[in-house]
C-alpha cells in the first residue's frame, strides 16, 4: 500500500537564535488510517500538521505525499499537489468572515477553475453533508463554532481529497458539538479518507485507530492498540 504521508528525518526551526519545533520526525501514515496526533501546547504538533500539509516546508529532511517527493517541486508544483490530495482544517478555522457558509465552502473549489454556479452547488451539497442545510446563507459571525468548524470541514473535503489533515477541530467545541465533528471526521473516514487529527483530547484520540504522541518536537510514542472496542 502506498504511504499517504511518508515523512524522513523532518526538521523545523524557527527565527534565529533558531526555535527548534521538529527535531528529526520519521513517520509513514498509510492510506486510509485514522491518525491522532497528541502533546502539550508547543510540542510542535501544527508545525508537524502544517508540513505533513505541504504549508511549510522542514529546514531539513524529506517529505513525500502520496508517493510524490516535495523536496524538489516548485511552490506552484506544490501548490498543484496540495489542491488535489489535502484538505486541510485550520485551527483557527480561517473563514472569510463577509462570505456566507456557501462561499466559504465553494472556496474550496477555486484551483478547479469551476464556474461559480457550479462551485455554490457543489458547496451547498458539502453543506448539507456536514448537516449544516439550514445554514447555507448564514456568514461565519452567525454561526456558533462547532458550524463554523464544519463550515471548515466542509471546505477542506468539498472536492474528496484522499487526505484530511485538521488541527484541534473540536478545541473549542462543547462536548456536544465535537462528538458531532469526531462524528463526522469517522464517517468521512469510513468513505475512503485517510484523515490526521491534533487533539488534546485524550478521549477522543484512545477511539482512534492509532495515536502518536510528541514531545519537543520528537515522537515520543506510536501506538496503534488504544482501540476503544
Ligand atoms: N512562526 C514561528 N516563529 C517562531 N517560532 C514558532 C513559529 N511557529 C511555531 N513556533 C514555535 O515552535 C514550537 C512549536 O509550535 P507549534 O505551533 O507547532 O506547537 P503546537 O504543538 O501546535 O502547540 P498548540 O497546542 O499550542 O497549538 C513552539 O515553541 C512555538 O513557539
Ligand atoms: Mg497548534
């Protein structure tokens, strides 16, 4: 089976005197697993998550998605490959706060160069996949934040990409709201995604397939047996 994310010797520093958020990361994830990422706040988790995304690039080391090395490829390359295999949900969400749900969905659809109607519908379709039809017309200042995060998620998955990458999607949920969002994240899952998830919820991360935890910018453990039954 081909690696979704093959990661080799990933390193990341920051500024100078340098920051150093990823101290040498080795990591495959397989197609179609079912990923929590765990640690304390400043670990390097979103650092971790935004190259794994094609965001950022290490300062050293390698990264291959989907069997195809980054290391080489241009921004616009990367850009081109982001667009067709990542969706990726922000940990700030990052909505455009003058545009309905429906906008922000279609957004989604910009690299396709798909005419607008076509993008709204296709929106509209995302929108009621993550139940949220009856706030099509609403803008993100409307919404509470679990809409909002699906707003996001709805977003990221508008064109099935094989991976979804998200950052803390129920961080600032009550806990009605993120058992919707792990909901939601199961069922894409089940429908062929292979998605990566940052939570600092520990309950949430023990009824998934597999979770690494990191520490200092190292893996400190990969466990795949935390299965709840
Ligand atoms: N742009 C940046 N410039 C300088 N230092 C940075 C930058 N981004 C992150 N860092 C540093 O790198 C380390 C890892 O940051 P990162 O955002 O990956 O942590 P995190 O595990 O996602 O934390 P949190 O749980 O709070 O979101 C931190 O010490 C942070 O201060
Ligand atoms: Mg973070």
């Amino acid at each position: 089976m081909t690696a979704i994310v093959q990661l080799t010797e990933v390193t990341r520093s920051y500024g100078s005197p340098p920051v150093t958020a990823l101290a040498g990361v080795t990591l495959t994830i397989d197609t179609g697993e079912f990923v929590a990422i765990e640690g304390a706040s400043g670990s390097g988790k979103s650092t971790l998550l935004n190259i794994m995304g094609t965001l950022d690039r290490p300062s050293s080391g390698s990264v291959a998605i989907a069997g195809v090395p980054t290391t080489e490829l241009t921004d616009r390359a990367l850009s081109g490959l982001r667009s067709r295999v990542i969706g990726f949900v922000f940990q700030q969400f990052h909505l455009r706060e003058g545009a309905t749900a429906r906008d922000n969905v279609a957004d989604g659809l910009l690299y396709t160069g798909a005419p607008r109607a076509e993008r709204r519908e296709r929106a509209d379709a995302a929108l009621r996949r993550v139940g949220l039809a009856h706030r099509i017309d609403h803008r993100p200042h409307q919404l509470s934040g679990g809409e909002r995060q699906r707003v996001a998620i709805a977003r990221a998955v508008i064109d099935d990409p094989p991976l979804l990458l998200a950052d803390e999607p129920t961080g600032n949920l009550d806990s009605r709201s993120s058992e919707s969002i792990v909901d939601l994240l199961h069922e894409l899952h089940a429908g062929g995604t292979s998605v990566v998830v940052i939570t600092h919820d520990a309950q949430l991360a023990a009824q998934l397939p597999r979770q690494i935890r990191i520490s200092d910018g190292t893996l400190v453990s990969d466990s795949h047996n935390r299965v709840a039954a």
